[in-house]
C-alpha cells in the first residue's frame, strides 16, 4: 500500500478529475456525468450522499468512491445500509491498495453515519470487480438479471 496516497472527501477542485473518473467506469453514461458533478458539488444531487477520492504524492486524484445509504440492499438485514455506489481506481494505479484504502474509508464514514452494514454491487460479468470485493471481505449474497420493457 502506498502510504504517499490519501483518502478524503472530494471537493470542488477535483470535479473534473472525479467527472473524467465516473466516464471512466461508466462509458455509457458519460452525457451526464459533467452535469451530475456541477450538481452533487452545488448540493442539488440527491445522491452520491459522500464521494471520497484517493489523492496521490502530487494532490492529483487517482479513485474514488460514490456512497450513499440504501433502506434495502440485498442480503442485508438493516434497514439503513451504507453503499458502494461506485468505486474507481485509475488503472496505473491499480495492484496497490488505493481500492482498500477507499473502501476502509467508506466503511469509517457509513459507520459515522450510524450504519451496521455495508453494500455494493458490480455487473455480472465484472470478474475483477468480484474478486476486489472479495478480497476486501465482501461476501456475494445473490446473483440477479434485470429486465424491462417499454409500456
């Protein structure tokens, strides 16, 4: 683990860093994105809750993490959860522990918020996102396929 790399709450001077970040993880979302930035930093965005972004030696970001607290996530018991709504690390930085370091501070800030449990997702067939959770202590819970249809 890097000890020249910290975690902290995003502020505006990373707005585009964390927006290029967010096009990063979600390509096909990337008209938004900008937007969505603007919003969550002018405190109209109802959601992420916190972002927290991993800052190398230099100041420059290079992960983040999205959180929010759920009423329902899968497999879990309370009614009040702590998620991973997103979770980002720049590639050439990847291996290194900056995933942990996010994740450990996303636990410390759900626990501040009175929560007793923890939740995230990834796509189904995002197989290094599935062994990084599980590195990290995260237990799979329940493997679903969503559908819809236009009425």
């Amino acid at each position: 683990m890097s000890a020249a790399v910290v975690v902290r709450p995003a502020t505006a001077a990373d707005a585009a860093a964390w927006e290029s970040m967010r096009h990063a993880l979600w390509p096909d979302e990337s008209n938004s994105h900008g937007r969505e930035v603007a919003d969550y930093f002018r405190g109209v965005l109802p959601m992420p809750l916190e972002v927290l972004v991993a800052v190398d030696d230099a100041g420059q970001p290079i992960g983040f993490a999205e959180l929010s607290i759920r009423n329902y996530a899968e497999g879990c018991e309370s009614d009040r959860v702590a998620f991973l709504e997103g979770w980002y690390v720049d590639p050439a930085h990847r291996r290194q522990g900056v995933g942990a370091m996010l994740v450990k501070a996303a636990e410390g800030w759900g626990r501040a918020q009175g929560c007793r449990e923890f939740g995230s997702d990834a796509e189904l067939d995002n197989d290094v996102s599935h062994a990084a959770h599980r590195a990290l202590g995260f237990e799979e819970v329940v493997r679903i396929v969503s559908y819809k249809k236009p009425l």
